[in-house]
C-alpha cells in the first residue's frame, strides 16, 4: 500500500477553506508540521479542519489560563503530544530515590491538564501515548526494575489507558506506539531533527500520524464502519467449495489454511466487537453453507453472520440487497474478496463501499488488512456484542410478518415491551455510541461524547430519555434517544432525537412522542419546539414532526401546545418513569 507523502499534506493544506470543526495542537515538542500534516489529511478526507498550532512547550501556560489563546480559539478537539524524549529528560533529572514513582507523578500532571481543559472548554481530549523507547542503562534488566526508564515509560502507558478508561470519558488516546512499532523507529523518529528542531516524529511519518489521528476525530463524527461483506471462495477458504468439495478447501492446518484462519479469527473478533458480517458469493445457497455447517475447522458459523446471500446474480446487486435488509448507509460496508474483477465491479456500482485491494497472497491478508484501520471505534458497549443476534432476529420479525395480511395483527402479534426512562450511568456508553453513529433517523445530528451524556444527566435544564424494546424474537436494546433543553419558562427544546431503523413503523416514534409530551407537561412546560437540521442522509425525516404531530412554524423549525396534544395508537406494554 502506498503511502501519502507530507509534499501532499502540505499542499493540501494551503488549499483548505473553513473547517467543520476545530482542533487545537499542543505540545511539549516542534508540532508546527504535524499540524500542517492534520490539516491536510483533514482535506484529503473532505473533513476539513481548522487548525491552530499552539507555541512550542507551552502545555502548562496555555490549558491552565482560562484565557489563553486555545480557549479563545473555542476548539472541538484539543491534540495533547507530550514527547517521549521530553519525558526521558524529565526522568534523568529525578533523584534516583523518587524514580520507581515517576509513572504516578507523570500521571497527576496529566490529570491535572485533562482538568484544566474540562473546566475551561466542552472540546474533546486527544492524546498520544509514549513510544517505547531504551535508554540502554539496564539493558534487558530494565524490564523488571521500578527504577529504569523503561519500566516507567511501560507503566506510564498502561497508567494513561486505565485512567483513561476509568475517569476521563472526554480522553480519547491515540496509539502513537503502534506507529513506531508498524514503521519501525528509524522511520518514525530522527535524533538529528531532534536536537535541531525538537520534532518527536520524522517528517515522513507525519502523514501516518496525522491519519490515525483523522481515524479517531472522523469516527467521532459518526463516519464509521459497520458491516463486513465477505466473499467465500479464496478469500474465507482456500480453493472452491463446488469443485473441491469439503475435504478439498483449505482450512487448519492445510496449504494456506492457517492464513484463511487467522482472517476468520480476526473478523470473528470484529463481530465480538459489534461489526456486522455478512456473505455475499457466487454459489448455490446449500452449497456455500456447508463448510459453515460441517467442516471442523472453521472459525465461523452461521450464527455469526447477519446476513448470508449466495447465488449466481452480481455482487453489486446483492451487496444492494443486503444494505437493505440491514438498512444502514452503503458508506459503512467493507467489501472482502479475491477477485479483482468483483472488487472493481463493486468499486464502479457502488462507490460508497470500501474495497481493499487484497494481496494475491492469502498470508499477506491479515497484516494488510491490520495495517489499513478501517475499524477505529471511540465507545463499547454490551449492546454491541449482541448486535448480530439483533439482526437475526430482526429476520425472523420479516419472517413472521409474511404470515400476516393485516399489520396491524402482525404488531400485536409481537407483544412488544418497552421502558423509557431518564439517563442513567450504565447506558451512558451506549447512549453517546448511537449519537455518533445514528444518521438516518436523526433530526439534528449532533454528536455527543460519554462525558457530554453524563453533564446533561446532571443538568438540571436537560430532560433525557431514552427507550428500549423488545419482541417475542428477542431484545432489540436501546433503540431511541431524546435530549430536551429548556428554552424559556415555557419552552422546551428537542436538541436530539434519534432512532435505530431497525424498529420504524412498530408504532415507537408515536409512543415515544406521546412520552416527551407528557414529560414536558409534567415538568411545567407548554410548548415543545422541533427543529430538523438536513444531512445528506437524514432526508427521511425531514417532515417527522409535521407527520407526528407538531405545526411547521418555519423551514425547519415546529411547535406543539402539548396541552392540546392527542396521544397515538401502539402495541406497545410501557414501562415508564
């Protein structure tokens, strides 16, 4: 794979108009480039930003002044790079008696800076953790004494991810150790550039820096990928399942079998994950689902996939039918398959679909496909791991309904529960999770993060809820999110409200809105004010309010006297607040 080189960047950079967001670039080291870098890859992936590179090693004097020129320039994000070589030097000049806690005290300052940036600003917290680095004084030793550099920079790590994880919902590290360890660290780091212009990361890795760092700030944008479409034949096996039999494909420990095997485990994780796998290959149906069903030494099953399409039509065609079934947007599918011809095919018909262009080589395939992180996630939730199970289920509800004439039967017959209910600190993960990636059904889009969430839990002029359902065929999970503002003395504001696709049209968008009015009366208020914000792909809402209920006031904008207000027919049991 063929990288972007920072001539590119650079030149991108100077061709960058007004950003979507903004991100402040901080550090303890030359980022004058890096930040160039950013603002060209911000481009390339017509995500621009605008950025602002902060003086060199001003961390303290800039995050600790609520008046400083970052806070003043109202930033999205803030990019914190605190270099390993700095550290290093921070390290020599501490007695040898206080170095086994170095790690700890490493920490309270960063602590203290995330602090800062939350009390100061709502932007979200980017930062790199530490290259490993030797300072060869202990040699192989360093690894088991507290008082090597080694053993800190280890601990400081595994200090920053677990803090991270516990407290600091807002923080969202990138792995700058993994880029060393991908490009090696003669590519990554320069001693001489160093010690002549402080830069922590060689200018031919700035573009693989600046990538990584797009992964995580587009993917809290919601531009994430959901859905796996594979094909079968030398791409899940080696060899053709129809000509070789199912003693003939190569799996385990045959020819190229490890190699197909470790491509399954890896995708297995991804559905463990809550990325959806799905099947699309030229074979007859029966054929194609044997080795799933009876070969010993596949990693997948059945089970695993939420959607499984076999026949003898194009794959563009069928990965259309599957985008529909699962309904989400056709940007969000990644499709995996030998043949140059399908690859291309499916490139021109469906150019929203990401094809990596895989190695002819099955061993190759794994590590290609690790190096393009094409799956960087910024919130996990339990609901995740259940997602396929959702979807199989969502099949059967399909199923179900073909034996029913009347839908009005069919939404009965599923004896539906529900609860809508305030926010609450175990679905917090969760509830930030579908802001970020809920785009159809959603009137606003706007983005919130786990931190974000648990402030308007606690903010007396937020009323949250959310609603989960479930069927005879299963739990759908959290389905729907609502965030109201207040306004005035009378007015509350819908901020947000989004929807999983998955449960249109059972009669939750009217059982839910009759749930906000009540709220709304309950609370005082009298009027509840809409407002739907066009996206390219939330059009199907763009007259929900109007068909729900409320009066159009002004392009965009609707009212409802919930005084006035009529409740709506479902089949839902409630468990309300």
């Amino acid at each position: 794979m063929e990288r972007i080189r920072y001539t590119l960047l650079k030149k991108l950079a100077k061709e960058a108009k007004e950003g979507k967001k903004r991100i402040a670039v901080i550090g303890d080291c030359a980022t004058q480039q890096l930040a160039t870098a950013i603002r060209g890859e911000s481009v390339r992936r017509g995500y621009p930003l605008e950025v602002l590179d902060a003086d060199y090693d001003q961390m303290e004097a800039q995050l600790l002044d609520p008046a400083s020129e970052v806070y003043q320039f109202q930033p999205d994000y803030i990019l914190l790079f605190a270099s390993c070589e700095k550290l290093k030097n921070r390290f020599f000049d501490t007695v040898p008696a206080e170095r086994a806690g170095f790690a700890e005290k490493e920490m309270a300052r960063f602590q203290g800076l995330w602090q800062a940036i939350s009390a100061n600003c709502k932007a979200k917290i980017l930062m790199f953790d530490f290259p490993e680095q030797s300072d060869a004084v202990f040699g192989s030793f360093a690894l088991r004494t507290p008082v090597s550099f080694a053993f800190q920079l280890r601990k400081l790590n595994l200090l920053f991810s677990e803090t991270a994880a516990a407290a600091y919902p807002n923080l969202y590290p990138i792995a700058l150790s993994e880029i060393q360890a991908e490009l090696g660290k003669s590519a990554f780091f320069e001693d001489r550039t160093w010690y002549l212009a402080k830069m922590a990361v060689c200018t031919d890795a700035l573009p693989v820096v600046a990538a990584r760092l797009l992964d995580t700030v587009t993917a809290l944008a919601g531009k994430v990928k959901k859905c796996v479409v594979v094909d079968l034949d030398n791409t899940l096996w080696g060899g053709v399942i129809g000509d070789d039999g199912l003693d003939g494909i190569q799996l385990g420990e045959l020819g190229d079998g490890p190699a197909f095997a470790a491509l399954q485990r890896w995708l297995l994780e991804l559905k463990r994950r809550g990325i959806l796998l799905a099947v699309c290959s030229k074979n007859n149906e029966d054929t194609a689902k044997e080795p799933f069903e009876k070969h010993p030494e596949m990693v997948l099953r059945l089970e695993d996939f939420a959607a499984f399409v076999a026949n003898w039509e194009n794959k563009a065609e069928n990965i259309s039918r599957i985008q529909k079934t699962l309904n989400i947007g056709m940007d969000s599918f990644v499709f995996l398959d030998d043949n140059p011809f399908e690859r291309n095919l499916v490139r021109e018909m469906l150019p929203d679909v990401t094809v990596p262009e895989l190695p002819e080589d099955p061993a190759l395939v794994p590590a290609y496909l690790d190096s393009l992180h094409l799956f960087e996630a910024v919130s996990f939730s339990e609901e995740d791991a259940a997602r396929t199970a959702q979807y199989q289920a969502e099949a059967s509800r399909t199923a179900a309904q073909s034996h029913f004439t009347n839908y009005d039967e069919y939404l009965q017959s599923l004896n539906m529960t529900g609860e809508i209910l305030p926010f609450d600190s175990f679905h917090y993960p969760r509830i930030a999770q579908l802001t970020q990636r809920s785009n159809q059904f959603n009137l606003r889009t706007v983005r919130y993060t786990e931190a974000d969430i648990a402030a308007m839990a606690e903010d007396p002029d937020c009323f949250t809820r959310y609603m989960t359902l479930a069927d005879r065929f299963g739990e759908h999970g959290l389905i729907s999110v609502v965030i109201c503002r207040k306004k005035n003395a009378d007015t509350l504001f819908i901020d947000t409200w989004l929807m999983s696709c998955r449960v249109l049209r059972r009669g939750v968008e009217g059982c839910l809105f009759d749930a906000i009015v009540k709220m709304t009366l309950d609370a005082g208020f009298r009027y509840l004010e809409g407002e739907y914000l066009p996206t390219a792909k939330n059009k199907m809402v763009e007259n929900f309010y109007e068909e729900i209920g409320m009066e159009r006031v002004a392009e965009g904008q609707f009212l409802l006297d919930c005084t006035k207000h009529q409740n709506h027919a479902h089949y839902i049991h409630l468990n309300l607040l």
